[in-house]
C-alpha cells in the first residue's frame, strides 16, 4: 500500500501507528516533498470510479 503523508501532522502519525500495530506493510511518501503525478491521479480516480 501507498502511504501518503504529512509526517508532521498528527493525523498522519496516528494512521502510520495504527498500520504498524497492525503489521500492514506501506510505502510511505512524504507528499509535499513528492506529490502524486498526474497519471498516478488518473488511476486512483479511475479505480474509485468504479468501486
């Protein structure tokens, strides 16, 4: 799984803990050092449409 993230926000801390206690693997990506491109975009919007 992807895992974009803010790390200063607590939010985004609280969720990588949640994920860690519970053993899910991630990639984690700082999201305002390496934003989504805009093909990734155009996949998650197209997977969500569909769901």
């Amino acid at each position: 799984m992807l895992f974009l993230c803010y790390p200063k926000y607590s939010t985004c801390q609280k969720a990588k803990k949640w994920l860690d206690e519970h053993n899910i693997e991630y990639t984690e990506r700082h999201i305002a050092e390496e934003n989504p491109t805009y093909d990734e975009l155009k996949v998650w919007y197209k997977e969500r449409s569909i769901a």
